[in-house]
C-alpha cells in the first residue's frame, strides 16, 4: 500500500516536473524563482537598436541619465485589453508621473509569477510588437537628440531581430527588490533607401564631434563604459554580447 502511494507521488511529480519544464522551455533559468516563491521582483521590457559600422556603435544621449549614452531604443508598452491578464499574475506598475511613461511594461511581480511573465511575453500578445515599439521610440528620440528631420525616415524603415536576453535577477543598490529585464536586440533592416539614408545620417553625426546627444563607441569603449569623455551605459553591452559588464545607472527622477 505505501509503496503504491510513494509511487503515484513520484509519478505526479515527475509529471508536473516534465509539464513545467515544457511549458517555460523558453526560459528554462527563470525556473529557479520557484524557490523564492514570495520574493519582489522589478520587471521591465524593451527593444534596442543595433546600429554600427564594422567596430563603431552608434549611441544616443540619455535624458533620464545626463552624461550616459546608450542605445537607441525604449520600454514595451502593454495594451490596455490584457490588463486582467497582467492582474492575474500580479504584475503591479511602477508609479510613473510621466504620460509618455503610461502603460510601460515596466513594474513588479511575486518571483513564482516571472515564469508566467516570460510565457505572456513570449506569445506577444497583449503588448506593443518590438518593432513597432522600436520605430516610436526612434521617433521620439531623434527628436530629443536634435534631429527630428530623420524622423520621417524611422518611420519607413523595418528591422530584424539580432538577439533576445533575460538580464538577471539582480540585486538593485539601495533597494530591497531584484529586477529582470527581458531586453530584445534588433538591427536596422537594409532593405529600403529609407534605412540607407537614416544609418548613413547617424554614423555621419557619431563620428562628428561638434554633435553632442549621438557618440561612436568601439566594443572597448563599451565594456570600459567610457568614449571619451562620455559614460557609455551598461545596456550597450547587449549590442555586442548577451551579457551586462557592469552595474546599472539609476535614473534621475
């Protein structure tokens, strides 16, 4: 008798070990959350730009992080309709005062939800797709670094995916939660004159030093964090690898 009921435990676990492994194949590290079911993690989603000239990066000045240049690119924002869907996991945003900020993907979970997180995030529905936030955020941008003239030709391009990266969990300095960010790296499609132009105008201004929001960073530059006299930011890394070399720059709030 005991030997029957120690044989349909292990047959239940084994089988919830396969179900569970299957589903978040995709993500298989994220599994270790499940030890730590209670634990407060900071979740945040976005798309790079990859847009380099043999060893030359191009990067842009950031607002929220004065004297840091990273690349070009933003937060994924999530559609107001799956909101009970991200109820459901848990998923609390982070309080932003700023409208531009409204509906980030960018906010807090329970670790035992990360892997249903992942899951959300990989079927891709419910949120912005990575290229289309990726072509507002280059809008946006190269209005604030001074260019608002290409922003017609970010509108026309296309891009293809390089890389996806899981950066972390990681002990945020000065803070009692860990954070995760599901990071998507993708290069300027080369299949229009549009793309072109706009890659050919953004590696003239990198390499021009009298243009003081878009930089030219080597791979040495990056994982020094330096250009110069410029901090390169430590998301750069993911333009050259799958893996951060130093800690984040907290933004100014």
């Amino acid at each position: 008798m005991i030997e029957k009921i120690v044989g349909g435990v292990c047959v239940a676990l084994l089988t919830w070990t396969g179900r569970t492994v299957w589903q978040n194949r995709h993500h298989l590290l994220l599994l270790k959350l499940l030890f730590v079911p209670r634990r407060k993690i900071r979740v945040s989603v976005a798309v790079l730009l990859r847009l380099h000239d043999e060893d030359h990066y191009v990067l842009f000045d950031s607002p929220t992080r004065p004297g840091g240049y990273g690349p070009p690119g933003g937060v994924v924002k999530y559609h107001q309709t799956p909101r009970g869907t991200l109820e459901k996991l848990g998923f609390d945003p982070e309080g932003r005062t700023n409208d531009v900020m409204k509906h980030d993907l960018r906010g807090f979970l329970p670790a035992a939800r990360i892997p249903g997180f992942a899951r959300w995030l990989h079927r891709a529905t419910g949120r912005e797709p990575a290229t289309e936030c990726l072509r507002r955020e280059m809008i946006e941008e190269l209005g604030e670094v001074g260019h608002p003239e290409l922003a017609p030709l970010a509108q026309a391009v296309s891009f293809s995916p390089l890389r996806t990266v899981v950066d972390g969990p990681m002990k945020v300095p000065g803070e009692a939660y860990r954070q995760i960010r599901f990071i998507e790296v993708y290069d300027l499609l080369p299949d229009r004159p549009e793309a072109a132009e706009l890659r050919a105008a953004l590696l003239a201004l990198a390499r021009t030093p009298d243009s003081p929001h878009v930089i030219g960073a080597t791979r040495q530059d990056i994982v020094r964090g330096r250009s110069g006299p410029h901090v390169v930011l430590p998301q750069s890394a993911f333009l050259i690898g799958d893996r951060r070399e130093r800690e984040d720059i907290q933004p100014v709030r």
